[in-house]
C-alpha cells in the first residue's frame, strides 16, 4: 500500500491532467481523470488511518472517514468544508 503522502501526489497529479485538458473538450476523459483523483485522495485517508494502526473500513463515507482521521490529527478540520 501506498503512503498517504503518495496518494495525494497521484491525486494531485490526476486532477492536474484533468484541469490541462478542459479547455480541449475531452470531456470524458477529464470526468476520468477528477473520479480518478478524488479516488486516489480516499486512499489517502484510508493510508492515513492504517499508519495510525487501526482497522481499514471498507466504506466510500468520507465523514467517517474523515471523523477517525481527526481524532489523530485536528488539521482535517480543513477538510470538513470540502466533505
């Protein structure tokens, strides 16, 4: 499994194809590109919470997700706008 770290480089990455290729109308292929990112950035906090020793949840609920993700690390109070 990748570091979280590392998922969120390939979500950056994914998202940055998608934001380069909008104004060429590839419309799929941006679609593709976002879900890919936004699945890439789940993984991340999936990573997270495995470094932290807990159970991996087999579950898409990003505020639960993000719930065991604050009770290590009160910086994803950024993240709750965005969830």
């Amino acid at each position: 499994m990748h570091r979280p770290d590392e998922w969120l480089r390939i979500a950056k990455e994914d998202l940055a194809v998608a934001k380069a290729i909008l104004n060429l109308e590839f419309f799929a292929t941006v679609t593709y590109h976002c879900q890919q990112s936004s699945e890439k950035a789940l993984k991340a906090l999936k990573a997270y919470i495995v470094v932290k020793n807990q159970p991996i949840l087999k579950t898409h609920d990003l505020e639960k997700l993000l719930e065991i993700c604050l009770s290590f690390d009160k910086n994803f109070i950024k993240l709750s706008k965005i969830a």
